[in-house]
C-alpha cells in the first residue's frame, strides 16, 4: 500500500505537458523596444517558461497529495445483500436435530434481506518509507524550481540572440539602403550626362546593373528580416502581427567593450549542474526508499458500522432493529522475503547513480570548456574589430578620393564602381562583427550562469 509514496515523489521527474489556453492581451510597446524591454516582455509572456512555471506549481500540489497519505483517512460504505437462496452450512450431526454425532447436518445460517452502512478510518502510524517519500516530494519541489529558472535563462539566452540576429540585419539593410542612395544619385548624374553625350551609355547600364543587384539583395534580407522578427515575437509570446522597432544602440561599441565586465567561473552557478545535484539527491531517496521496503510499517484502523436484518426488504420501517458495531486495531505488516528483488532493485538505483554521477562530471568539463571558448572568442572579437575599424576607414577614404577623381574626370567608373563595392563589403564586415563582440558577451554571461544580468 504505501510503496506508492515515494514512486509518487519521482514522478515529479516525469516530464508534463500543461495544456491551456492564453488570455488574449494587449501589448502596448514602447516606439523603440531595448533589449532589457524584450526579455521582460519574453519572461511574462513566453509560453514554454508558462509551462515550466505550472509544473513547479503542480509539484507543490503533489508534495501536498503525498503528505496527504500520513492524515487520517475516512470513508462511508453500505453494503446490501439479496440471498435468493441462502448459503448453506454444513454442522455436525447433533447440534440442532435428532441426527447422531457421526453425522453431518445441513442447515441455512442467516436470512434473505441485510443492509449494512458504516465509517472506516485508517490512519498511518509508523512507515519509512513514507517519510523518505515526503522528503523526496521536497526535493522534487525544488527540482522544478531550480527547472524554472533554467527555463528563464534559456528564454534570456533566446531573446537576447535572436534581438542581436535582427540587429544585424537592419545594419546590412541601412548599409544597403546608403549603397542605394549612392548608385541613384550617380545613375542619375550618367543618365543627364548620357542625353548630352558627356557619357558612355555602357557605363550608365554598369551602374544600372549594380544598382538592380543591390535592390535584390534588399528585398532578400527584408524577407530575411521578416522571419527574424516573427521568431523573436513568438520568443517573447507577442502578436506576429505586432510593430516593433528595435533598438540599434545595442551595437554601439562603448556599450560592447567599455561597459562589459568578464565574469568569473563559478560551476554551481549553472542550473544545469544545479539539476544534476538534485537528481542525484532524488537517486539517494530512491535508494533508500528500496530499503525501507523491509522494513516494518504500522496502520491503525478503525471501524463503525449499523447492521439490519430481515426477511422482506422492509429496512425503513420504525420499528426496525438496528444492530451496532465497532472495531479498532492495529496492523502491522512485516515484510519477509521477497525473491530478492529488493536486493536487485537497489543495486539498479546504484547504477543510475553512478551513471548520473558521469553525466555531471560531463557537464562539468563541457561547461568549463564552454566558458574558456567564450572568453577566446571574445577577446579575438575584440581584436577583430579594431582591425575592421581601421579598414572600413581606409575604405571610406578611398571612396571618398576616387569619388572626386571620378567628379573631375581622373579615374575611370570602374574605380568608382569597385570602390564602393569595397566600402560596402567593409561596412558590412564591421557591422557583423559588432553583432560577433556582442554574442560573445552573451555566452561568457550564458556559460557563468549569469545572463540574468542583462536584467540590471
């Protein structure tokens, strides 16, 4: 009977699906939404930190169904019998007639009609295996707790690369869109310049074929945009519908480099670790709770009851007899042998002890790894960026003196057209590694079990 306790207790590990249905809500964003403004959104709204937030709930109630077990249980009962033909007995020979003592006689013991209606309350003494459940039950609680906030890092980590991911391609876009602006005004200039022949009409379709490439390239990385933006609404739990205009200030380099703090390695600041040392607490209660399956367990139980008797079904006339009765007692169940499974079942929770312990020493090791990678690749970021910096000025200087070359007649479009493609390609590899320095920040903050500092 109260083996289940503790089975009760794991099954909080058991993985749930809470099923519901959203409030419909009305989101009134800000005209610029920052990147601490998102996550608040995402940790209010994200449906799979929801979810996780109901399990840590219905694990409260199952820690209250487990200590429910040890309080007093009472129930009603009624109990009616018809006998069409009452059961025989055998007695004999002697007792009730004139037949001799070798022999048997058989008689009916009991009338047709009895109707029976009581209360039975049982209440748990003594059972360890009961007390180890609740304290699994405990463990357990905060097993989702520690899940919960797992989840809300995870919902952090999301939001915050996915914002970074739309970033990057608004910079691209307004990089494009500049492209843009400088190939229309130069098509322009040719195409006046062309109608008075001052210019080539190949060098006119030259820019014209640029400036159709650079267009497809837009409409690409808009569509691209699109996709961007809708998975990160669906991260924070808003509308896809919903307008929202992010904020560039995210990829301004004094924020990247000045503002940001290395953070020191600590492993038990990683839910993922932390999970792993509740599991293994849950191992050891399992163990024990195999145990405890030898060991004594005491009930009591009590029982009152009112008993009715008659020939015909008349129970509900007033001059019915009503017979008392009342029972208390204990029962004590000892167990004995059990064909030693109790013996294999305990070494199969060692097993997966041991096994769990392998898994955090794993963990262990890829979380460190993980932070040393996430600190190299920050600090090469870094050092990549001043490199770019450089060389997106060099890229605008020669812009700038083969644009007035080209104004004044001293150097070919050609210089002008690969000119500006070099600058582009320089923004654009500077934008992306902007975006590159600020991911990296992310996983150092990620691989501490600290990107709840985004928060600050």
């Amino acid at each position: 009977m109260l083996k289940k306790y503790l089975t009760y207790a794991f099954f909080l590990l058991a993985p749930t699906v809470a099923i519901g249905q959203d409030v419909v809500q009305d989101f009134n964003l800000a005209d610029t939404l920052t990147l601490k403004e998102s996550i608040r959104i995402g940790l209010e709204n994200n449906r799979t930190l929801k979810k996780a937030i109901l399990d840590e709930e219905k694990a409260k109630y199952q820690r209250n169904e487990i200590r429910g077990a040890g309080l007093p249980q009472l129930s009603a009962y009624g109990n009616y019998n018809n006998f069409i033909d009452v059961f025989p007995q055998a007695v004999p020979g002697g007792l009730f007639g004139p037949s001799g003592p070798n022999d048997i006689d058989v008689i009916a013991l009991g009338v047709p009609q009895s109707l029976q209606a009581g209360a039975q309350l049982n209440q748990l003494i003594f059972s360890n295996s009961y007390l180890i459940g609740l304290k699994a039950a405990k463990t357990g609680e905060e097993f989702y707790r520690i899940l919960t906030e797992q989840s809300e890092e995870s919902v952090i980590h999301e939001i915050s690369m996915n914002y970074l991911g739309v970033i990057q391609l608004e910079l691209q876009k307004e990089n494009l869109l500049a492209n843009i602006d400088q190939l229309e005004s130069l098509e322009k200039i040719l195409q006046s310049q062309y109608e008075n022949d001052l210019a080539r009409k190949v060098d006119l379709n030259r820019v014209k074929v640029n400036l159709t490439s650079i267009k497809s390239e837009l409409e690409n990385l808009e569509i691209t945009i699109y996709q961007q933006e809708g998975y990160l609404k669906l991260l924070m739990g808003i509308p896809v519908d919903t307008e929202i205009n992010l904020d560039q200030s995210v990829a301004d380099t004094d924020q990247l480099i000045e503002a940001f703090e290395i953070q020191d390695f600590n492993i038990l600041n990683r839910k993922n670790i932390q999970v792993l040392g509740v599991q293994q607490q849950l191992y050891e209660y399992e163990y024990k709770n195999i145990k405890a399956a030898h060991q004594p367990q005491l009930v009591g139980f009590a029982d009152f009851n009112k008993n009715a008797f008659s020939q015909d079904f008349d129970f509900i006339g007033q001059n019915k007899v009503w017979y008392q009765g009342f029972l208390i007692g204990l029962k004590l169940e000892i167990p004995i042998f059990d064909g030693m499974q109790t013996k294999y079942k305990a070494a199969q929770s060692k097993v997966n002890a041991r096994q769990l312990n392998l898994d955090r020493l794993e963990a262990e090791d890829a979380a460190e790894l993980e932070y040393k990678n996430a600190l190299n690749k920050y600090y090469n970021s870094i050092s990549t960026l001043k490199s770019l910096d450089g060389n997106l000025d060099l890229a605008d200087e020669v812009l700038k003196e083969t644009t007035l070359l080209y104004k004044e007649g001293l150097s070919p479009l050609t210089d002008l057209l690969d000119a500006e493609t070099t600058q582009r390609q320089a923004q654009a590899n500077y934008n992306n590694q902007l975006i590159q320095v600020r991911i990296a920040q992310l996983e150092i903050l990620n691989s501490t079990g600290k990107i709840t500092n985004l928060l600050l």
